[in-house]
C-alpha cells in the first residue's frame, strides 16, 4: 500500500471471515452482465476475472485492461522465493539483515524486528504477503534481484503481461504513457492459478503460499467477504491512496469451495477520485466481485453434479 500510510483493512483470520450468503445460480453472461452493472453504480473503473482451474472456463470484465499491481506483487515475489528454495538456489533461512533506515510506512513485522538486525527470508515473505509489509518486500526484492527479476520470474511461467519496475512505494503508479508496475486481471488470474495449482512450487510450497494468503489481514472485507460458507480461500490485497492521483482497491485470491478445484479470482477497481482514507464502500465493489464468482461457480457445480 502506499500513499495514506494507513494499513490496508481487515482483521486477522483465514477462509472467508464473515461468510456471504449464497446467491442463486448463475450463467458467464449473467456474471459478467452483473460486473458491468457493479461498475455502473460504483462509479469508477472496475476489472474483474474469474477462472476455473478445472477447465480453463472464465469470465471477466476489462480484462485486458492494466492497472496497477500495488502490494499485490507481494504474493508473486514470495512465490518466486519459494520457487528458488525449491532449487535449491537460495536458503530462506538466510539472514537478509536491516536497519532502521530501511522500514516505511505499512511495515509492522520488520518495525518489530528491527533490533534484531534482520530477518530470515522466508520470513519476510511471510511478513510480505500476510501483513502486507513494505520494507519485508523491499529487502526481499532487492536479495532476489530487484524488479526485473520479478518480471523475469512471471515470463518464465507463461505470463507475458505482468511486469514491476519499481520498488514501494513507487511501484504503486504506472506513470503516464507507459505501462509499467502494471497487469491486466487475466493476465495476474492465469498466474495466481499457476502458482496456486500448476507445477511452478512444489506441493509443499504451493501449499505454503496458501496457507499465507490464507492468513491474510488485510482483506476480509474484500472478494473474501463476498464468498458463502464452505469456500476455502485466501488472498492478496493491494491499496493506492496518493493525494494527486485517483485511490485503486485490489485483491486477487484462490477460493476453493467443498468438491471442487480452486477458482482464481482477480479484482481490480480504480475510483477515479483522490480519497485519504480507506473507504469501505469501495472494498464492498470487491466483495460483490467475490459474491458473483460464488454464484457462477454454483452453477457450473450443479450441473456437474
């Protein structure tokens, strides 16, 4: 998160916290006719894609539209550690060692830590993806090779979109005429679900990275809210809130309900108005995101059945 140096909301817990409750059934052009219709009466721009690991089906809006990633890049650069743990090419107990210069706003863990003079890699990916911690993902970035590593790391894994170019909190803007610090939600939809459950960690790490993303604070009040009972999920959530430039709220999760494989669930909504606080109203645009992923997802289960 940047801008505010307020943190993002949520309080801590994992699955769906207070559980929606379930809509009726629903078709892809149902769905996607009702991300428009959110869009509408939210006001701003919203982007949304929903993926189905079993079978590739999906729908979305605005799909292929950039916005910025703020801290939702956390979740791939603790991936891409786990990714070298697996290799063997890095010991996420290795110390990456900090001081006091290095912590910003939004950085509990390391703020705490700071006495210690560092902090174990694995650590601070932790740190990255379930408080949102903004020197944890500074200081993890740099030790892994900084941003184009990061991009490196998603070209490597079929993802030609995605891209970083900075680190917090300027990675938070994609400045005028380019398309930096920027992805599209298919494109970030289609990584989430490899990292979640193709072959790019290992089962014990893909298992890690859900198990953070699922003790996740900072988004209970985001597509988590919107999902019904029995869904298994986790996330990452990202905030934008800078004094001369329109406020994003965004969350990207794996929900995966009883007797079914995960769904990729990516949301994107950008304001179009400076805001200085978090505005719960806006996270609702994600929770109906979620609620409506739910409902599609209902249908394509009943008539599996």
């Amino acid at each position: 998160m940047a801008g505010s140096g307020m943190p993002e909301s949520g309080v801590a817990g994992s699955g769906a916290g207070m559980a929606a409750s379930r809509d009726r059934p629903i078709s892809g052009a149902d769905a996607t006719a009702r991300l428009a219709m959110l869009q509408q009466r939210a006001g701003g721009m919203l982007g949304a894609f929903v993926l189905d690991t079993t079978d590739g089906a999906h729908f979305g809006l605005n799909a292929d539209r950039r916005f910025p990633h703020c801290s939702t890049f956390k979740l791939s650069l603790a991936a891409m550690l786990l990714h070298r743990i697996d290799k063997g090419l890095i010991d996420g107990d290795a110390i990456l060692p900090y001081g006091p210069e290095a912590l910003m706003s939004v950085s509990p863990v390391t703020t705490r830590h700071v006495d210690d003079g560092g902090l174990p890699a694995i650590m601070l990916a932790r740190a990255a993806v379930v408080t949102s911690d903004n020197a944890a993902a500074n200081l993890l970035l740099r030790r892994l090779g900084g941003p184009a590593a990061l991009t490196a790391f998603w070209r490597g894994m079929g993802d030609a979109i995605s891209r970083l170019d900075a680190y917090e909190p300027e990675l938070n803007r994609i400045p005028a005429g380019t398309q930096e610090n920027s992805t599209t939600p298919a494109a970030m939809a289609a990584t989430l679900a490899r990292l979640a459950t193709g072959d790019v960690l290992s089962p014990a790490s893909r298992a890690t990275l859900r198990d953070w993303m699922a003790a996740a604070n900072t988004g209970t009040r985001r597509i988590r809210a919107g999902l019904p009972a029995g869904f298994h999920a986790g996330d990452k959530t990202g905030t934008s809130l800078y004094p001369d430039a329109s406020a994003h709220y965004i969350d990207i999760a794996i929900a995966e309900p009883e007797d079914h494989a995960p769904v990729a669930i990516t949301a994107y909504y950008d304001t179009g108005v400076v805001q200085s606080d978090i505005d719960p109203a806006d996270e609702t645009v994600l929770a109906e995101v979620g609620r409506i992923a739910a409902a599609w997802l209902s249908a394509r289960m009943e008539r599996s059945r």
